[in-house]
C-alpha cells in the first residue's frame, strides 16, 4: 500500500501524520517552515485524503502503514509529529518500532481512550446526498444548521471533491472510518517505556490532555515533556502556528 504524501526540504527527515478527518493539506504551511531544516513529509493516512481506501482501521494498522512508508523512502529513523489521531498513530508506532524514532511530537492527544464526540459531525456529513448536491455552496448550506463553527466546516469541507461522474464525493473513506471509530477513541497499547525525547503540546482551551493525564503519559513516556498554548483549542498548530513551530524546533534542534 501506498500512502499519499508530500515532500519539502531537506536535512534529516520530520514526517508528519494529521488528525481525523484531515488531510496533509492541513499541515502544508507549517511543512514549509519547517522544510528549512529539515526534509518534511507530510502524509495522508489510510481512508483520509487521497491515501488508499482499506476495510480496516485501527492504530497497529496505522503504524504498519507508516512503517511501510518509511522504508519505501529509505528511512529508517526519523522525527514524528502527530495531531490527535495522528498522534496516537505515532504513540503507537512508538511502541512498535521505538528504533525507528528520533524524537516525537504530540498534538493535543493523550494514549487513553476517549468519549466519543464526533457523533453529530458524523451524522451530519452522511445527511448530505452528494449525489443531489450542485455546489460546494449548497453542500455547506445543507451542513451549517447542524455544525454550526464555521472553522469546523470549513474544515470538514476540504474532503469534498469532484466524482469522475462530475458530481461530488468524499476523499475519505467516510463508512469505514466509522465503523472504526471506536478503534480510533481506544488507548494505545504500550508494553514498555518508550525512552527518547518526546513533547507533548495542548491547548489550554482543549480538554484533550488534563492535567491528570500527564502521569500516564510520563509513565509510557519518561523523557516527555508538556506545553500548553494559552488560548488554543484542540487544533492548536492551526490557532497557535508561531508558538506551535517555535516550540517544536526548540525540541527538535535541542541536543
């Protein structure tokens, strides 16, 4: 299999993975930023984007993949950034194929399981009859009465694209993520300590990792260390892209 993905730069290799219901295109700019020291590649994983639809969807599936991906471009230790699901993907790889990682980077996630909350994005996007629907216009039209946040839409709405037909379609592999998405609200299986550096980064505004879960990530993750991003949500790089770049290269360059 293999995964969609773009290349910037060059130096050692930063691969970064995006969250649920992301794209690489989520993360392009803050890829070029990066992409002064380093070779970035950012990556579509399985079901999201234009990366292959499979009929499965759980985190070891998801570290296969990246492992897959790493050595079809010769790589065979890198640095991983990760946003919320992506970043249980690189937490899981960590405890896979820990010698395959240099230092890692962890988007406003934790490696426990979670309540689902995704439920009313889900049921709104299978609303839309996209066979019906002439514009992308009318497609967020028939979305904003039941998601309201337009930065949320707006999001959402970067996986609609054009079906050969000439009508729409979702880039993402919308049932199978469902079907999945308990697997993708479960813990990380860890067996041992993953002992590199590793940074975790929150939102102060995003209830993702509290206060309370920071034992359980120093106990998985000895050499970790938390920063929180005053006024950010859950999609801090995007809300916080200055203070989220500078602190990651502080971590990434730091010896």
């Amino acid at each position: 299999m293999n995964l969609n993905f773009k290349s910037f730069g060059s130096g050692e290799p930063l691969i970064i993975l995006h969250g649920l219901f992301g794209t690489l295109d989520n993360w392009q700019t803050l890829a070029r930023r990066f992409a002064d020291h380093y070779t970035v590649y950012v990556v579509d994983q399985r079901n999201h984007g234009r990366s292959p639809h499979l009929d499965t969807m759980d985190y070891p599936a998801l570290a296969e993949d990246l492992k897959a991906f790493m050595e079809s471009q010769w790589i065979y230790n890198a640095h991983l950034i990760g946003h919320s699901m992506g970043g249980k993907t690189v937490m899981q790889f960590s405890a896979d194929y820990p010698d395959m990682i240099s230092k890692m980077i962890v988007v406003d996630i934790a490696p426990k399981a979670y309540p689902g909350l995704h439920e009313p994005i889900f049921d709104a996007l299978f609303s839309l009859d996209l066979g019906a629907i002439q514009s992308r216009q009318e497609a967020e039209a028939l979305l904003e009465p039941r998601i309201e946040d337009l930065s949320i839409r707006q999001f959402l709405m970067k996986n609609l694209t054009r079906s050969k037909s000439g009508g729409f379609e979702w880039k993402m592999n919308l049932p199978v993520i469902y079907k999945y998405y308990g697997h993708i609200l479960a813990p990380i299986s860890v067996r041992e300590a993953f002992e590199a550096p590793a940074l975790f980064i929150r939102g102060s505004r995003s209830p993702y990792i509290l206060d309370d879960d920071w034992s359980l990530i120093q106990d998985y993750y000895p050499n970790a260390n938390l920063f929180t991003i005053e006024g950010a949500g859950h999609w801090v790089h995007a809300e916080a892209p200055d203070l989220f770049f500078d602190a990651s290269m502080r971590f990434l360059a730091g010896s």
